[in-house]
C-alpha cells in the first residue's frame, strides 16, 4: 500500500523558529497485515497545534509531553476511518480517533489507543472531534470551568489572549452573557493580532469588544474596555500581553494559564518565568495563577464537550490545500502566525491532498 508520510527532519536550535525544513515528506509503503490488536486507519483530519513548538526541542521543558524523535513519524491529534480491524469493537468504516495520531495517509495503531466516535455527535463535521468536540474544546471548556471561576451574575469581566484561536475564541464564548446556558460574564474581551480577527470576535462569536496588539495600545485599550478592571484572564500567549492584562487585574482574580505561545521559541522553563513586576501584582492583589491543561477522556467528556459548543458556540477553523504546505503550514501556526478560512473537503484518494489538517488552537485546516 502506498503511503506518504511526514517526518521529524530536524530541531529549531536554541531559542530558533521553526521552518519548513524541520519536516520532510516521504513516499513509502505499508503492509496492511495486521498482529492480533492492530487497526487499519485512513487519515481524515490531523491537528497542528502551538504545544508541538516544544516537541521539536531535546526536552520538551513539560513532564507531560515528549520529544519527537529525529527521522521519525510526527505525531499528534486525528481523525480517521478503520479499513481493517484485529481489535474487538472496531470493524472497518467506524470513525475514530486518538492523541498520537501518525501524519500520514495511512497508519497501523493499536486498537487500545483508538477511541471509536459517533459522526452524529458533531453532525457529520468530523474536523470538530480535534477542535470544538477535541481536546481544544475541553482545554477551552475544563479551564474556564475549573480554574476560571466565573460566577452567574457576578458582573465579571473576562480578558482571553489569543482569542482568535480555537481554544480563546471557545474560552470566550463559554462565558458570553448572551449564551444563556453557558456561564455568563457581563464582559469579555479578546486580544487577536488584526482587524479583522477583532471584527469576527465581535461580529460573529459576540465578543464585548476585542484588541489588536499589532496597532493598539493595549494598556490604553484594556482600561477603556474594561473599566471595572479584570476578573478572569484565560492567558494562551503569555509575555508582554499577559504582563499588561494582569496589571490591570481586581483583587482575588484568577488567571488560567493554557498556553505562551510567544515564549515557545525562546529555551525557557514552561510555564515561563513571570516579569518581577508581574509576580508583585499577582502577590499584591491575591490573584490566583493556575496552569492548565486537558487530560485524556472518553466518549463521556467528548459529550459534554459537544452539549457546550455545538450549539450558540461556533467553533473556529481554518483550512488551506496542499500536503507538501503541511510543512510551511505548521511552522507556521508553531510561528503564531494563525490562519482562519474554513473548507470541507472530499476524502477519495489516498494521498495526502485528500487530508485535511485541523490546526487547533490557532484552528486552521490544511488540505494535503
């Protein structure tokens, strides 16, 4: 069977970028026998996430994840069908997905790794089991659940970085006053880097009002927004962002740490260390500064997940076409350098220009 396949071609460097040389596609073959266990899977979807810039180092600086492996497959979130099954509850044609998802068009995984779901669940948009429905969704949904604490009719103001993305723009629709079965602030503002990202936060997700940090003045553009200071911050870019939005924070504020994306290129420990100026306002004003991040779950959760953001909540994505662009692609949302288009695509051939890349947190697809 032929395959193509990306490779882990070569690490950043210290403090470097990524670039499409880091990665290299490969036309190979597969052998479709299957061991007792084994599962056939076609690729449908795969992520790109900002949290893979730290897989690309020796020590990815988070006990959580590991490093990719030189020469070796990339791996991440996908989606696919079963073409063939040696694992009890798996027959060909279900739809399933896992977390180590190998990018390629092909793959052999061990069933006990796949987690078979239910197209209905997302309506047949099957890239949303890797966003809205995936673990951007539940990183999204648990954090501002969890370690938010929003409160009905508390009058709070919520200030999410990287609002944009797949994970900030959910994170901001969970607590919208106007999705009444969400949890509802009386505020919430977005930081995204163009215009027109500050125009769909508001016109289209129904954001209170949103912030470019390329053109304005933030520190100006948080006080006129947010004149009852900040309760919540959900923080998906850290720096100098983070250090002027909890300035401006209340006494006894929470700060949901998720991501740093503009510090993942910088040889750091994760989570970041805090501006000296910053660790003091935290330490001043009792505000609480919680890392977060989304376990592993099962069809339950994925549920949940569905219930919350498959309704009011739009779910953010992109896509782009060309299996070879992976490479440029996903150096480039490790760049933050978020794209937002959307386009269903037919899956009839086997090669990667059949495949879409489903980019979470800045979500984007990319079709091979």
């Amino acid at each position: 069977m032929h395959v193509q396949r990306i490779l882990f071609n070569s690490r950043p460097g210290n403090n470097g970028a990524p670039v499409p040389e880091n990665f290299r596609l490969e036309d190979t073959s597969l052998q479709p026998d299957l061991n007792e266990g084994e599962v056939l899977v076609r690729t449908l979807y795969l992520s790109v996430d900002p949290y893979m810039r730290c897989r690309m180092n020796e020590d990815t600086g988070a006990g959580y994840l590991t490093p990719w492996r030189l020469s070796e497959v990339a791996d991440g979130g996908g989606v696919g069908r079963v073409e063939a099954s040696r694992w009890d509850g798996l027959a060909p044609g279900d739809v399933v997905t896992c977390f180590n998802w190998p990018w390629a068009t092909h793959g052999v995984l061990k069933g006990s790794a796949l987690q078979k779901m239910d197209p209905q669940l997302v309506d047949g948009h099957l890239s949303h089991l890797l966003g809205a429905v995936g673990l951007t969704g539940l990183t999204a949904l648990l954090g501002i659940r969890e370690k938010g604490h929003v409160t009905q009719g508390a009058n709070q103001t919520l200030v999410v970085s990287g609002a944009a993305g797949a994970c900030g723009s959910i994170a901001g629709q969970r607590v919208l006053p106007q999705v009444g079965r969400l949890d509802g602030c009386s505020r919430v503002l977005g930081v995204c880097g163009s215009r027109e990202k500050c125009a769909a936060l508001v016109d289209e997700l129904g954001f209170t009002a949103a912030i470019n940090y390329r053109r304005d003045d933030v520190d100006a553009r948080l006080k006129e927004c947010c004149p009852d200071g900040v309760d919540v911050y959900f923080d998906n870019v850290g720096g100098a962002i983070s250090d002027a939005v909890i300035s401006q924070m209340n006494s006894g504020g929470h700060v949901v740490l998720c991501g740093q994306i503009s510090q993942y290129n910088k040889d750091v420990p994760h989570p970041p260390p805090l501006d000296p100026r910053t660790q003091e306002t935290l330490l001043r004003q009792g505000i609480t500064r919680a890392l977060h991040r989304a376990q592993l779950h099962g069809p339950d959760g994925r549920s949940a997940a569905a219930a919350q953001h498959m309704g009011p909540v739009g779910p953010a994505q992109g896509s782009g076409d060309g299996g070879g662009r992976l490479r440029e692609h996903g150096s480039g949302i490790l760049l933050h350098d978020g794209r937002r288009e959307h386009r269903q695509t037919n899956h009839k051939g086997i090669g990667l220009k059949e495949i879409d890349v489903a980019t979470a947190t800045n979500h984007s697809h990319e079709r091979f």
